[in-house]
DNA sequence: GTAGGGTTAG
C-alpha cells in the first residue's frame, strides 16, 4: 500500500550523499539489495541501481530482480533493458518480465518473449501461465488463451490462482460460455476474496436481504474484515439503499486499515445518497489521516456537491482539484460539473464547460445537460441539444423523453407527436419504467399499468384510497410529463398506474406501520409520482427510500433528499 | 519473494 511507504527521499541511504558520513559498507548487502521495495520514484531506482553497479552487488540476482520488480510498473522500457543485460535471469526475473507486459498497454507483446523463452527449453511455470492467460484476457485473444489453457493442463501446474485468472478468460471473451462448473466443489469455502467478487453483483440487483446474507456469512465464518471485503460491503450496503449499515461496516474497520479505496467507497455512498455535507467532512477526515485523494475520490466529492445542491463548494474543490491535487479532470468529472452548473440552472455555463473539453459530444454529457433544461424549462438550448443528441444517439430512447418531456412542459404537442412519430420510423422503442420492492426475501416487480399481481385489486384499492386522500390535502397532480395530448382525466388515470406508485401501495399495505419503505426503479422517477410519494411519506409518516437510475431519494415528513432535483 | 478481490459522471 503506498501510504505505508516512507515518503522522504531515500538517497540519503546512499554512499556518495553528503548528509550521510557512513560508508556503504556499514549496509548490509541484504538490506542495499531489497532497497528498491521501499522506493518511491523510478528515480530513486536508477541511483540504487548505480550504486548495485558500483559495488558489485549488481551481480547478485535478487538485487537484479528487486530492480525489475520495482521498474515493471513504473518503467517497463527500463526494466526490459535491465532484463536483457542480465547474462543469467532467473525464472522469478523471466515471470516478471512476462507480468509486466502482460499488464503493459500491449499486452500480446508477452506473447514474443514467451516464444524466445520456449525456444531457449524454459519451462513454464503457474506464474507464467498467469501472466500469459492475463495477456489473453486483456487483449481479448481467444484462440491464443485456449492454447495457453490446454497448455496449462497438459503440464499439471492449475491451481487455485490459476484457475480463476483462467476463467476470468472465458468469462471476459465469451460469457463464460464452455465453462461451467460440473457442480457446486463439495467442502469449497467461500473466502473474503470470494464474497467481495459476489457484491458488485448483489450490489446492482440492490438486493439488500441477500447482501445481508452475505454480510453475516461472513461474520459468521468470523472473515477478518479487510479492506477489499469492507470496500464491498459499504458499497453494497450503499447501493441497496441502507447507508447507516454502510457507515457501521467503515467504522468497524481500523483507521490505520482504512486505504483510498475504502474513504472513496464510502464518500461515494454519502454523495449517492444526497448527503453532501457528510461526505465533504469525510473527505476532510480522509485527508487530516494522510490519504492521498485520487481522481475517483473527487468524482465522490464533486458528485456528493452536485447532489446535495452545493454549487460554490463543487466548484472550488474541482478547482482545487487540479491545481492543488494534480489530478487530471476526466469524463466523470466533467459529468459532475455538467449536473452541478445545471442543477443551479447556469446552463450557459454548462454548456461552455462541456464545449471546453474534447467529450462535448459525449452523450452522457449531452444527456445531462438536457435534463437541467427540462428542470429549468430552457427551451433554448435543450431543443439544440436535445435535437444534437437524438442524430447522436439515435437508437436511445431517453434522449427522445427527455426531449418530449420539454416539450410537452410548454405545451408544444405538435413537436412532441413528430418525435413520436420519429421514433417509430426509426425503431426506437421507450424502455418500460418497472419498479421492484423486496418484501421477506421476494423481489415484486411492478410495470406501469400491472394487472398481474396476485393482490393487484388490493394495491389499485390502496392507490384509490391515497389518491382521495391527496385530493383532500389540495395536491393537483402534474401531468407535464405525460407525452399524449389527451384529455386530464386520462392523463391522472395513467399516472396513477406508474410502476412506482404500484410499488409504493403494495408496499403500505404489507409492511408494519412505520417502517421503511425501499423500492428500486429502473428508470429516473417521474414528477409526479416524485410530489406524491413526499406527501405519502407526510401523510403515512413513512421513510420511502427510493433508487432510480442514477441515484436515491430519501423522502421523509413530505420532503425529499434530492431538494427536487434529479 | 512473483498471481485473484474492492471504489468512478447521467
């Protein structure tokens, strides 16, 4: 881990440094020889690799491939010329050199010195196999990985590292097709590697009983709780909407065990889930503890800014970070800025920023800055980029909606039928808005307009009830955002059968008054249903936890986190 | 002494 490294210069270790009078006979040749382990730079490498050449200790293998270990990743051309004046390398120095191109931006290129290996007869050993195998995957070589894998076999070096870098292979260049398992490996014990593998996917379901599960086997198996596997499960417990449980997992780990990865997973979390300011006193903590922040902590930063609505702040810290930080802004950083200066409706400014960088054709970028126009009602520039975007990315859906969607919000039906219409020439078909809640270990899932639910005459009565309720409450249902230019009454009637209000009523009706509601939705949530579930969770007084496509929103007493934005 | 795992805009 680079934060345990020293970070002073250590040239002062070396003979021919002034500040230090000892001659470097007082080191011991073990410890000249593991220096380059400790090193910072390539530059601090090349000195001790002067001084392995000055005293002759250069001759001693392992002072070689401490040189090649360190210069792979930091400087492959360096380490290969090492390499190759080197008389005798060792297999340990040959595998290096086979990982280090492998993971190179060439990956095939291991491929060249394996063949001079085979033909000097050196046998290949599992470490080599796995660099090669790598190689494969990474460069998506299916032919050449099947003869690496039947090598593998022929010479019986498959192990349990070996194994899954192989099928990591075939999962990446065929979906894992011809590769599965004959049956579930009987006495096979899951280990911390294992179940953090396992999240991500439990983390996009948002399967929050099954990441639970997850979490207790681990306990239970009594798992030491290392970075990788609490990384996992903070994220996790963030996607599936429980963020309390996700600070609970950070908080039980070490803070001297604490790296980037885990700060910037759960800086991510406070920021997915509107909570800006704690996300920011995070980000503060992290860097009081010496942590240096990297591009993704600041896609965590300036998204929790942009999120939580604090426009000065995202922008002083993009600011800071790439004068103070060094870190160079990417497409996500950019994604962030665009939401950010439209959220506030400083769409000009948006737009100059997106222009301003070589992705002002990125559809994300395009998508989103349509949006803040339909937010804002800027038929201006969101016509430009709206019809931009639907030339672009002619086959995505969205960008049509969203650009009805502004649209129909100032009444202009013709414009809005023409995309209709434009749609259909072309083949593009709306993605059906579908909502799920998990109740007792069950996923029910809900389109708009469902009849199929076993209790769907229960969940309409419900909607009915809440609907007479709301009405009382003087709540006028905004149907802005349904694109047919039909009558009022039709238009709430097919408002009143979207997926998440469906949801929201099976939900009321089956859980203890009080409790959480959690429903997720594959689609962003639309207007009204966003002012209906605020009052539901006033009038119901119900904390209503809601994922859609790119965020949550927490409603809670009749207001959301989101402060109506998204 | 070498290899597998975790975080990233809308």
């Amino acid at each position: 881990m680079a934060t345990t490294k020293p970070t002073q210069p250590l040239s002062f270790l070396l003979p021919n440094n002034p500040t230090n009078p000892k001659p470097s006979s007082s080191l011991k040749q073990s410890s000249i020889i593991s220096l380059p382990k400790l090193c910072n730079s390539m530059k601090e490498v090349q000195q001790i690799h002067t001084t392995l050449i000055k005293t002759g200790l250069i001759h001693d293998p392992s002072a070689m491939n401490a040189i090649i270990e360190f210069s792979i990743t930091q400087d492959l051309p360096y380490a290969q010329s090492v390499f190759q004046q080197t008389t005798n390398p060792t297999t340990f120095a040959k595998n290096l050199m086979l990982r280090g191109l492998s993971q190179s931006q060439f990956p095939l290129s291991a491929f060249s010195l394996y063949v001079e290996f085979t033909i000097g007869g050196f046998q290949l050993n599992k470490f080599a196999f796995t660099a090669l195998i790598q190689a494969c995957s990474r460069s998506k070589a299916v032919r050449e990985g099947e003869q690496i894998h039947a090598q593998i076999l022929k010479c019986g070096e498959m192990d349990a590292h070996l194994a899954s870098s192989t099928i990591q292979f075939y999962v990446g260049v065929c979906g894992g097709f011809g590769i599965v398992p004959e049956h579930a490996e009987e006495g096979f014990r899951p280990d911390e590697r294992t179940l953090a593998s396992v999240l991500p996917s439990v983390s996009r379901l948002g399967a929050l009983s099954l990441g639970k599960w997850v979490h207790s086997y681990a306990e239970n198996l009594g798992m030491e709780m290392n970075v990788f596997l609490g990384s996992a499960l903070v994220d996790m417990y963030s996607k599936c909407g429980s963020i309390d449980s996700a600070i609970g997992v950070f908080n039980r780990i070490g803070p001297l065990k604490r790296n980037v990865v885990l700060w910037n997973a759960m800086i991510g979390g406070f920021a997915m889930h509107g909570h800006g300011r704690d996300a920011l006193q995070l980000f503060q903590t992290m860097l009081a503890s010496g942590i240096q922040p990297t591009d993704v902590t600041f896609v965590g930063v300036l998204r929790a800014c942009s999120h939580a609505g604090m426009v000065d702040q995202g922008l002083s810290y993009f600011k800071a970070m790439t004068e103070g930080y060094n870190v160079e802004p990417t497409i996500e950083h950019y994604g962030c800025m665009v939401d950010l200066l439209g959220r506030a409706g400083r769409l000009e400014e948006a737009e100059k920023l997106m222009k301003s960088t070589d992705e002002g054709r990125d559809v994300v970028l395009l998508k989103t800055l349509l949006g803040a126009c339909r937010v804002h009602g800027n038929i201006e520039i969101g016509e430009r980029i709206g019809n931009q975007l639907i030339d672009l990315a002619s086959d995505d859906s969205s960008c049509y909606v969203l650009l009805a969607n502004l649209f129909a919000s100032v009444g202009r039906w013709e414009d809005v039928n023409k995309l209709r219409n434009l749609m259909k020439k072309r083949g593009v078909r709306k993605i059906a808005g579908c909502t799920s809640i998990e109740l007792d270990s069950v996923v029910h899932e809900f389109h708009a307009g469902d009849m199929s639910h076993p209790r769907i005459e229960e969940i309409y009565a419900k909607l009915e009830e809440i609907r007479l309720e709301l009405k009382v409450e003087g709540y006028i249902p905004n149907t802005s955002q349904v694109l047919a230019d039909t009558g009022e009454e039709e238009k709430e009637a097919s408002m009143y059968r979207h997926s998440e209000k469906l949801a929201i009523a099976f939900g009321l009706i089956n859980t203890t008054p009080g409790s959480t509601i959690r429903i997720v939705k594959n689609l962003r949530v639309c207007l009204d249903c966003h002012t209906v579930t605020k009052l539901i969770s006033k009038l119901y007084d119900r904390e209503i936890i809601v994922r859609d496509q790119n965020r949550f929103h927490h409603f809670k007493n009749g207001l959301c986190s989101c402060s109506d934005y998204w």
